[in-house]
C-alpha cells in the first residue's frame, strides 16, 4: 500500500468508523468491495434499481441492501455516501445527501452539467461536509512521480501535453446497461471527452496547471447516439504550453490511451495502466522511479474519505478542483458548437 497512515491517525480509526453507503453498483461494485477491505470502514448498505443484482452484491459483501435512495439516506449507520450512478444524476443525488448531512463522493465527472457542480461545491461548503470526486489514477504512485517530475523540471520547460484516447465502443454499447440507452443520451451520459477521456483530461490538467482558453471541434460519425464519439481541443495554458486532447470511440482497431508531455529536456509517455516511459536529454537510462515522492497519500477514495472525515486531511480531489476536467471538457463542446475560443 502506498498509504503511510500516523500513528494518531492510526488510533483515531480504530475508535471509529466511518459507515459508507454505495449507490449504483454497475461502476460502484469495485468501490464496495474496496470499503468492505479497508480499516475504517463499514459497508452498511448498497442500493441499487436492479434488485436482483442489488441483493446478490449485498450477499457477497455481507451488507444490507436497498432499491430506494431514500432508504439509504435515512440511515443512521451511513456517514458517506458513493454515488457510482450515470454522470448526469451525479449531482443530484450528491445534493441530496448533502441535504441530509451525509459526507459524499461520485465517480468521475463530477457532474456533466457545470452550473450543477457550483451549486453541489456551495452546499457542501455551506454544510461543512466533505465532497470529493474518485478519480482513480490520482491515488496511483506513478501518476504523482509523474507531476513531480513535470514541477520540478526534470524535463525542462514545459511545451506541449498530448493526450490520445482512441477506443472502439459498439452500438450496442450505448444501446445496452440499465436503463437501456442510458450511454447514448446527452442528459446522463455526455460524449467521448466527458465519458470516457475525462479521466485523462483531469490528469493532463493536473500535470500541467490551470488552463486559459480552449478551442474545441466535436462530431458524431460512428453512433446513432446524442452525443458525441469524437471530439478534438486545442489547449492553451497559464504557463504558455500548449495541449492537445483527442478523445474518440470510434477507432479500429481500438488503440487504447497514451498521455504524452514534451520539454526542452526530456519527455515523459504514459498509457491508460500507468505504465511510463521517462526520456531525458543526455540520460541513457533514465526511469520514473528515480523521481522520488511523500507516499502519505492514500490508496482509494474510500481511504480518501476517512482521512477526510475522522482526521480533517483534505481528500485528494475536492469539488473544486473536481470541477476543473469538467469546465474543460463543457468548453471544448461549446468552442465547437459557437467556433469561439473559450476563456476558462
């Protein structure tokens, strides 16, 4: 593990534990079974529409199960709520356990609508409740050898980041889950870059800094669906550098994702696993785990949340950095619908 818990953080979870609650266990069922695996913890209860698959999840993880969200968010026994749903209820159903003084957390995006996360960032504030966005390759100990190396020059000025996610996804990919269709359908799911690149739009942003503006071109070309399979955005950001996001469904055959950062002296190549390829000028042999880091940080959001909620640490990402892949992915659809540059 790469946590390096104190030893009074240590003793404060062995006198409590945080009760965890998980809503939709098609992308929730990992999160689940990571709370049922970790110190601290207490998986009181999963919920889910499919009640078939709600009870045999229950059954496997030795907790109570539910099909009513209501349910759920009347327990006494839940202090933080999951919420693993389509990426367009997320906030709603984040608010909703705001409003009854339960902790949350959703899987990426935060949201697809970016008005809906100021709204969730204000509540929680106002709340005093922890809010926090699992994206996973942010717990990852070579994601932060990686932005180490980038802020601390081993690879010198920074120019560009190119990031190149080509997947397939068939029709029947966005024909299928439950409710049937849900993928293909602007008002739950969003497109390419906010489905299934905006894991990698967090981590080129996270690398690389704040953003200032953005053009972007979107298209639907291989999918009877409302959103996009193909979108392209031309970054520019407060350092000078440039970026580059391809996002697509539609290749063939699928290529996978590849996160590329170019400097004066070096450059750093990085795929969807984790897997990097550290090049420096006048190093033959150079490898990312020279770069040296703090391995305090913790290894899921689960122990994100505990660490929040029983220590006071901040978690790893807060609403408001949560909020930063979605104003960029929401800026290269509107470049593409206005043919203007966005200004973020």
């Amino acid at each position: 593990m790469n946590v390096d818990y104190s030893i009074e953080l240590r003793n404060s979870i062995m006198a409590k534990e945080v009760g965890f609650g998980i809503l939709g266990l098609g992308r929730g069922r990992k999160t689940a079974q990571i709370a049922t695996q970790t110190a601290g913890a207490n998986l009181a209860c999963v919920c889910d529409l499919q009640e078939e698959k709600a009870k045999a999840i229950a059954q496997e993880l030795g907790c109570d199960w539910t099909t009513s969200y209501d349910h759920m968010l009347a327990r006494d026994d839940i202090d933080a709520i999951g919420i693993y749903t389509s990426s367009g209820t997320h906030a709603k159903f984040a608010n909703q356990a705001i409003a009854v003084g339960k902790h949350v957390f959703v899987t990426k995006p935060m949201d697809i609508d970016l008005n809906k996360c100021d709204h969730l960032i204000e509540a929680a504030k106002k709340a005093n409740l922890v809010l926090a966005v699992d994206f996973i390759r942010r717990y990852r100990k070579t994601d932060h050898q990686v932005r180490k190396a980038i802020v601390d020059g081993l690879i010198g000025n920074i120019i560009l980041g190119d990031l190149r996610m080509k997947w397939n996804r068939g029709q029947s990919y966005y024909d299928g889950g439950w409710p049937p269709g849900w993928r293909s359908r602007s008002s739950t799911e969003g497109g390419s870059a906010a489905n299934q690149g905006v894991h990698s739009i967090d981590q080129l942003q996270w690398f690389m800094g704040d953003i200032k503006t953005v053009q972007g071109r979107c298209g639907t070309f291989n999918h009877e669906i409302e959103t996009e399979d193909c979108s392209v955005g031309l970054l520019t950001f407060a350092s000078g550098a440039f970026g580059v996001i391809q996002t697509t469904t539609c290749s063939y055959p699928s290529l996978g994702t590849t996160l590329q950062i170019n400097g004066s002296k070096g450059t750093i190549t990085m795929d969807k696993s984790g897997t990097v390829e550290l090049l420096i000028e006048g190093e033959e042999e150079a490898n990312i785990d020279q770069v040296e880091i703090e391995s305090n940080f913790p290894d899921n959001i689960i122990e994100d949340m505990i660490r929040a909620i029983i220590d006071g640490q901040p978690v790893m990402v807060n609403g408001k950095e949560g909020r930063k892949s979605v104003a960029i992915f929401n800026a290269i659809y509107e470049s593409s619908r206005t043919g203007s540059t966005i200004h973020l």
